[in-house]
C-alpha cells in the first residue's frame, strides 16, 4: 500500500512542477513602459518584503512602550497588508498614541500642493493633528510637549525637492531639541538604492524643496537619509551637541535590497501625494520635473499621466518629437498618446533601458528645448522669484548662469558630466549610511 501512495506522489509532484514551469512569469501592471534591472525577475518568487511598520509590530512595539506616541505620517504610511500606521498604533492597546503630525498634503494626503494646511482633530481617532505645512514646518516645544518619542512613517520617493525629507529633517530637529526621540520606520526608495543623478544643491539655494545636500535623485530610503542627519556634523540646524545628545532608532525593512524598485516589491502602491498617484508618475517626477520650472513646457500635470506626457505651447508635437528623437537621450524614447479622455495628444516618456538611464538628463534637455522655442528665453527673461524658485529646486548656480546667458547653446553635457562624476564621489561617501546592501 506504502508503494501505491509514493507511486502517487511521485506521479502528482511531476505534473505539478509541469504545471508550474508553464505559468508563464507575472507581467508588470501600469510599468509596462519602464525597463526593469536585471535582478528583479527574481524577486517576483521572494514573499513581499517587511516594511518598518511590519518589523515594529513583530518586535512588538517594543520601542514604544510605557511611551507617550506621536506620529509623523501620511496616507502611503501604511503595512504591506495596506492597514494604516495610525489605525496599527492607536487600536494596539500597549502603544500611548496621543498626537498626529500631518507633512504637505496632510495626513489624509487630501490637501493640495504648496497650500498650508491648518491644524485640527482627526475624525477617526479624536487625536489632535498638527499640521506641519501651515503656519508651522517645524514642530513646536509646544505640539512636542508630553511626548517621550516621535514616530516618522513617511513615503519617499527618492528626490530631493519631494518635501517630505524636508519634513523628516525639521521634525529630527525639533526632537532632538526638546529631548524626544525619534523612530523612523524605513520604507523603500521606489527607484531602487543605485540610481544616483544629477546636480548636488549650492549652499545657498537649501530651502524646503532642498534641505538636504545631495544630488537630485539620491539613492537613499528615508531611513538612511536620517541617520546621515544625525551622524553628519552640520546637516541639521541643531548646535552639535544637541545632536550628538538625540536618540534616533531606525526601523529597518527586512528583505529589501539596493537592486529592489518598486515593482519587485509585490506591495501596492498608495499615492503619498495627489500628483504622484502610481509608480510611473514617481518615474516621471525624477525625469521632468525639473524641466518644466520654467519656459512653456507642460509635462502631465492634471492628466492621467501626470510627470510623464509632454507638450509645448510653441512647438507642434511633430516638432517636439523631432527635436527630442534627435537627442537620442539614453535609456528612454517617445511614443504619442492621447490623454484627457483623448482630448489632447503629446508625447509619452517610456523608459526603455533603466540601466542606461540617466533620471534627471531629459529634464536638462527640456530646458535647452523651451530656450529653443520660447521667445524670449524664460532664463534670461526671469523675475526674482522666478530664478530663486528655479535655483532652489535644481541647486547649480552655475548652470543657471550658464543657460540664462547661452540658452538653447548651454554646455549641457559638460555640466551632465560634472554632476555624474560628483554624483558617483556622493554614493561612495554615502555608504557609511547604508542599511541594505
């Protein structure tokens, strides 16, 4: 009878691993523009990876308890299961969830961009909500006060101008002066920990859209850039010894390595801002966002494709396709698409080899390009505010004098070269930070 059953197991497990071999491999939902590196393919067969949140409560909770919580968070602050940070921690009997902290957006992420929002109660829990993108960005002694620890869960989307970094910076700041500690849940940079691009930010132009001195697309999850704050002398405005004195813990994700973008991950992606309500619109905020800051220029703001479709007030689409196929700019090609319900058509930014990619090189290219066909140039034309705003996103005062005095003849490749290089010297140096290889 034994001989019988393993006959039949036998028999069972040969056709089940036939079975298996001809599924054929998952397809990439709503990324079918995006080449993906090599090492992901493999990654669809691992489990989903541990978020900070996921380890936190494994350990649980452990570094919250007999604490007074507050929570730094917005709508993408959420488990690999989807359940939100602030329902975890406030329905968990042994965590002290007193205070919320709402970044630009607010917590809800319902708030439109580069609009304060007030503080207030939150409906669903009763706790106070401070707004840290209203009259205040950086916590006050007073919100901090009765507070043993502050807790950051924010999604990232790996450049530096997306102002929640800036956020997680003040809110470091302000802890640490008002002796709370801080605990950073990780969370992936949804372009993978290898792609490092663009210019690094000139010391007068850090603002909000720049607090950190790093290249545009930096590399780094949101954890990591918090322990270069805290362990680097001179990147928060704190004296040093208040800094050497704060506590920052890291909740580490577990599974998640450097190679990783976001559609390896298995995990669903939850908009942290109205603008970028899936991966390629993350994509697309890295490869023209810069390039729209001035000139006529529109890159999908407002459209289904939001970051990635490209058009021009000046230049027919036949034109812009030509003048952009003529670049030949490594890694990415255009196709026509039509959006607004195909009520418009322009030009949709594919990325075709993501390692030949170079993020933010098309935005830098746009900019020649609307110097090209604007008329006057919108460099040399610029009011103040103009300028300071344009500066205090991209960071290189020399390229802007640069293509204020040239335009569409400004040594783009020269100044691409320099950054790459600087860029390369900023990722070695950064690996001190690392918490995944």
């Amino acid at each position: 009878m034994s001989r019988v059953v393993l006959l039949f197991a036998i028999l069972v497990a040969t056709r089940f691993s036939s079975l298996i071999a001809a599924i054929p491999f998952p397809q990439i939902s709503n990324t079918a523009q995006l080449a993906l590196p090599a090492q992901a393919a493999s990654s669809y067969l691992r489990p989903q990876i541990k978020l900070g949140i996921d380890v936190l409560a494994e350990q649980r909770f452990a570094p919250l308890l007999g604490k007074r919580v507050g929570l730094l968070t917005h709508p993408a602050g959420v488990n690999r299961l989807g359940i939100s940070t602030v329902r975890i921690l406030h329905q968990n009997p042994s965590v002290n969830l007193v205070a919320l902290f709402g970044p630009e957006h607010g917590i809800y992420g319902n708030e439109k961009a580069n609009v304060p929002v007030d503080n207030a109660v939150d409906p669903r829990t009763g706790l106070p909500v401070y707004s840290l993108y209203g009259k205040y960005r950086k916590p006050t002694p007073k919100m901090l006060s009765g507070l043993d620890v502050l807790v950051i869960d924010l999604q990232d989307i790996g450049t530096r101008s997306y102002t929640f970094i800036s956020c997680m910076k003040l809110a470091l700041e302000a802890a640490f002066e008002n002796g709370v500690e801080v605990v950073v849940l990780d969370r992936p940079n949804p372009l993978g920990g290898l792609k490092v691009d663009g210019p690094l930010i000139d010391p007068p132009w850090k603002s909000y859209v720049g607090a950190f001195t790093v290249p545009y697309v930096h590399g780094l999850t949101i954890g990591e850039l918090a322990r270069m704050a805290v362990s680097q002398p001179g990147v928060l405005d704190i004296p040093d010894a208040v800094r050497r004195s704060g506590k920052l813990t890291v909740i580490t994700m577990d599974g998640w390595r450097r190679y990783m973008s976001w559609p390896t991950l298995g995990l669903k992606w939850i908009a942290p801002s109205p603008n970028i309500p899936d991966f390629p619109a993350a994509v697309g905020y890295a490869m023209t966002g810069l390039g729209a800051q001035l000139g006529s220029f529109k890159h999908g703001i407002g459209t289904e494709y939001p970051f990635r479709i490209l058009t021009h007030k000046n230049a027919s689409l036949d034109q812009l396709e030509r003048e952009l196929n003529r670049r030949a700019i490594p890694g990415i090609a255009f196709e026509r698409k039509a959006f607004k319900g195909g009520a418009d058509t322009g030009l949709y930014v594919k990325v075709t080899d993501w390692g030949a990619w170079r993020p933010t090189e098309l935005s830098f290219h746009m900019m020649q390009i609307a110097a090209l066909y604007d008329r006057p140039s919108p460099f040399s034309t610029a009011t103040d505010n103009q300028r300071e705003l344009f500066n205090k996103h991209v960071g290189s005062t020399s390229w802007w004098r640069e293509l204020s005095q040239k335009g569409a003849r400004a040594n783009r490749a020269g100044f691409i070269g320099v950054w790459e290089r600087q860029s390369k010297q900023f990722q070695i140096q950064s690996r001190n930070y690392w918490l995944y290889d």
